[in-house]
C-alpha cells in the first residue's frame, strides 16, 4: 500500500513540475514574442521615418509564370501526340524623386506572354511560341506642391504593345492639372486638360482627341505582401467611343529574402481598339455595330522584388 501510495505522490509532483515548466515556457514565449513585435514597430516607424526623407525611392518586382507538358499517344486528346507551353513575365517598376516642394513620380509596366500548343501529327502546325500577351507602360508625373497634399501637376503617360506591333497603336497622354496625395501610398491625378495622341499606321482607324485624364496609383507594403494597382482613365470630350481605360494590379508576398508568389491581373476597355480588330474581318464595321468588351490578362508564378 505504501508504494501505491508513494508512486502516486511521485506522479503527482512530477505532474505539477511538468505543468509548472509548461506555463513557464508558455510565458516565456509570450514575452519574447512581446518583444520581437516591440522592436518590429521600432523597425516599422524607424523606416517609415527614411521613407519621409527627400531622395530617390526606387523598387522593382517581377513576376515569372509558365508550364510545359508533353503528350505521346494519348488517345483521350484529338491531338495524342502534342506539346503545349506557357510562358509570361511581368516587371513593375518606379523611380520617384520626393522633394520638399516638388516630385517626380516615374512608373513602367511590361507584361509580355508566349502560348504555344504543336501538334506533332500535323505538319503544318507551328511549334513555335505566339505572343498571348504585350504590355508595355511607362509614365511620367511631375507636380509642384502648393500644400503638403495638393499640387499642380504635368503627365506624361504612354501605352502600347513591346513585342508585337510597337507603336501601332501607341498611345501617349500629355496633360496639366492637380494632383492630390492624401496618403504617402496613394496618389490621384486629375488633369482637366490632356491631349490623348494615338499612333497608327496602314489602314488602321484611330483618332487623337482632347479629353480629361484621371490615374489613381496605390502602392504599398504589408509585412511581406506588396501591392500596387494603377488605374488609369481617359475621358474624351468628343465622346465614350474614344474613351479608355486600363487598370493593372500586382501582388507579391516575400517568402524567402527577395524571392516569392506573385499574382498580376489587368482589364482594359479601349473602343477604338475593338473597332479596329473588327474591320479585319468586317470592313463594314462601325462604334455602333461593334460590342466593347472587356479585355483581361492575368499571371501567377515566381516573384521577385529589388530594392
């Protein structure tokens, strides 16, 4: 009976050291964990004070996506013997220069993607890789400040294709107005006076108009996560048949130093194009007869940042 009586003892103590140690560690982690979030916002409002110093900010991120498969005798396919690849990039980057009375904000965007399906069984199939997707912006904004959030402004902005069909059709935005920055991280420009030039060759059917412009630029960081959107809107005086606007948006989250998961989507809505990818197959084609559909890209794949 004594020993039934001392192993329980026994157990009992080393139950409560055991529990005892337990909450211990639980506090000690607790209060390590305090203190790593302590320092993260001294890290955080030590940054957020660099970021308001006058200078040069500069940033790149890139996306990289793609798949290769490859089929032989697979006779659930109409194609058994074929090889299919994707394959796409896109680069955001920026210079700003912040100055206490004036800025110049500078962006680019290049998104560019290759597809490509052979089959193997018909030898008049390309094997080779088509461009799926061509974008290529680069802007310019100069602004005066008048107030800490307010500014008179000047826009250079242009849109076209890189790989395929450079500058036909390109599009260049030049316009003057304000500019309003109600946080560090966003930035909206409305210039009531812009001139949308559009280039063009052969029979292709454009028209430059004078309309307003209106971009709204957001980039920002969360931890590891990066964002940054960009709409832009042209709103032309002459009518929404010549109107348009685009609107791109990236996201990365850092797993591992400078390498991640990015994720980046675009929508476009351009009339004027739409009009002319018709009148290659119906040269009766008009703004009134064709539908302005939306048009999209997106990309998932390997994410790199640069600071």
């Amino acid at each position: 009976m004594k020993k039934v009586i001392l192993a329980l003892l026994l157990f009992a103590t080393i139950s409560s050291i055991q529990a005892q140690t337990k909450e211990e560690l639980k506090a000690l982690k607790k209060e390590k964990t305090d203190s790593i979030a302590a320092l993260k916002a001294k890290e955080d409002a030590i940054q957020a004070e660099i970021d308001a110093l006058p200078g040069w900010r500069l940033k790149a991120t890139g996306t990289i996506g793609g798949s290769v498969s490859g089929f032989n005798n697979w006779y659930a396919k109409s194609s058994p013997n074929s090889s299919v690849g994707n394959f796409g990039i896109n680069v955001n980057a920026f210079a700003d220069l912040i100055e206490e009375k004036y800025f110049w904000k500078n962006a680019m965007n290049v998104n560019i993607g290759w597809v490509k399906f052979d089959d193997k069984d018909d030898p008049d199939d390309s094997d080779d890789y088509e461009v799926a997707t061509d974008v290529f912006n680069i802007s310019s904004l100069y602004g005066y400040k008048v107030s800490k959030k307010f500014a008179v402004s000047a826009l250079m902005e242009y849109r076209s294709t890189l790989v395929e069909n450079f500058n036909n059709p390109g599009f260049l935005d030049l316009g003057v107005g304000g500019t309003w920055i109600p946080l560090p991280e966003l930035t909206v420009v409305i210039h009531p006076a812009n001139y949308n030039f559009v280039f063009s060759s052969g029979d292709a059917t454009y028209d430059s108009t004078f309309g307003a412009k209106v971009v709204a630029d957001y980039t920002n960081s969360f931890g590891g996560l990066n964002v940054k959107s960009n709409l832009s809107i042209f709103l032309s005086y002459e009518g929404s048949n010549f109107s348009n606007y685009t609107w791109t948006n990236s996201f990365s989250y850092t797993v591992w130093k400078s390498l991640g998961v990015g994720f980046d989507f675009g929508l476009r809505k351009n009339h004027q194009e739409a009009l002319n990818y018709a009148l290659i197959d119906d040269p009766d084609a008009t703004f009134d007869t064709v539908d302005n559909d939306l048009q999209s890209f997106w990309l998932i794949g390997l994410n790199i940042t640069l600071d």
